[in-house]
C-alpha cells in the first residue's frame, strides 16, 4: 500500500524542540521556481533541505519539533512560515515536493494578512527575528561555531535555536539575538551546512533525553 504522507511518530513528544533558520534573502512570496530554488529562491533550497532536517526522520515526523522560517527575501519580508511537527501533512524525504508544499503554502496567504494557517500544520506570520526570538519557548540558544561546546550544556525543558543560511547570522540579527538573551553553542570547530546543524542539534538532543 502506498502512504498518502509520512505517519507522525513519537508519542510522547516530550520537550518541544524549535529551530529558526534565518534566510537572508529566502523570496517571503510564491514567486520562485521549482527547479531553480538556488537563484529564483533566494536559496530556498537551504531551507527546504532543513525542512526534512528538522521535521523528518526515517519513517516519520518528529512531533516534538516546531521550524520557523524566516524570509527576508523580496515578496512580503519579514515573514514566518512556523511548520509544526504535530499537525503538520504530507512532508516527504525530496526536496522537491517540500518545496512545493512551501510554495503552495506561500501562494495560499492573503497579502497583508496577520497570522494565517496556509496549509495543515503550516502557519505564515508577519514577523521579525527579535519577535521570533521573544516568544516564550524555553531556552534561546544561536548555533555558532565561537559558542560553548553544545556538549556541556544540560537540556532540561523546550529550547529554541537559531540557525543561518550560507551567509551565517548577520550583525545586527546576532545583536538582535543577543539583547534577548540567546546563548551561543558550537557544534564543533567545522563549520557545517545549515541542515546539517540541524541534525547533529537532534542527534545530541536524542541522546541526552
Ligand atoms: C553554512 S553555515 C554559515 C557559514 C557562514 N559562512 C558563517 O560564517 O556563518 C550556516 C549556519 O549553520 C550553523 N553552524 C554551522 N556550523 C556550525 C558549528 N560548527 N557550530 C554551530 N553552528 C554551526 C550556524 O548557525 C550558521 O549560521
């Protein structure tokens, strides 16, 4: 039998795990192509591989996971797409059907609009990073090479982490962050790819709760 879309697993979902990954120039409107999400895109295709990274794992969706991606791109910026691990339908292993779930998600909000659900489990929001940063959910962390050893931190309760695309975090998004008390940690001294950062976040996270 075929599955229509990925079963969400997990449970007992247990601290809520959320990433916000920043695309500088991500397009905040429909406007962009499938097959060339590098350049029309604004490198969409970075946030839609972290869209896997976050939300899936083989055979399932993680449940206890929240991503919100921030488009800064041209279009309606800032806007937040918030996909959330609970509700959230028809997320797949390729990167081109999720790209085609971002878009229709895109092309389903109201110009102008305040919060909307776009899609199952896929809110849009007219929202900066300080607002994204200020919501109350857990611990504020920025992933970055420079920071303390994720590895000394104890995880107890929900924990946000900040993330950004190939031009990393700007200086004013990391005073941003900084005024709201986000803790840097370091995933090790190499720097990685966005949705890789992710992965290894989880991985250490699995293993420790
Ligand atoms: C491709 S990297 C950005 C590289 C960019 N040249 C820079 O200097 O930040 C994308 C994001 O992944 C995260 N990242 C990459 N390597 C990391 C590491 N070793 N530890 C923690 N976070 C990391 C950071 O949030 C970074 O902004």
């Amino acid at each position: 039998m075929v599955r229509e879309s990925t079963p969400i697993v997990f449970e007992e979902p247990g601290p809520t795990r959320r990433f916000v990954v920043i695309g500088s120039r991500a397009k905040s409107s429909a406007a962009f192509k499938l097959h060339a999400l590098w350049d029309s895109g604004g490198r969409m295709d970075i946030l839609v591989r972290c869209i896997r990274a976050a939300l899936l794992v083989s055979g399932g969706v993680r449940r206890n996971t929240l991503l919100d991606l921030l488009l800064l791109g041209p279009g309606e910026a800032p806007l937040a797409l918030r996909l959330d691990g609970r509700s959230i339908r028809g997320l797949r292993p390729d990167e081109y059907r999720n790209a085609r779930l971002l878009q229709h998600a895109l092309g389903a909000r109201h110009p102008g609009a305040g919060p909307e659900m776009v899609a199952a489990g896929i809110q849009a929001a007219p929202m900066d990073l300080e607002a994204l940063a200020r919501e109350p959910r857990g611990n504020l962390f920025v992933l970055g090479r420079e920071g303390i050893d994720m590895r000394s931190v104890c995880w107890q309760g929900d924990a946000t982490f900040v993330l950004g695309d190939d031009r990393g975090i700007d200086p004013d998004h990391a005073k941003v962050l900084e005024r709201c008390g986000a803790v840097t940690v370091s995933l090790g001294p190499v720097d990685l790819h966005t949705e890789d950062a992710i992965t290894i976040v989880h991985n250490e996270l699995d293993r420790t709760s």
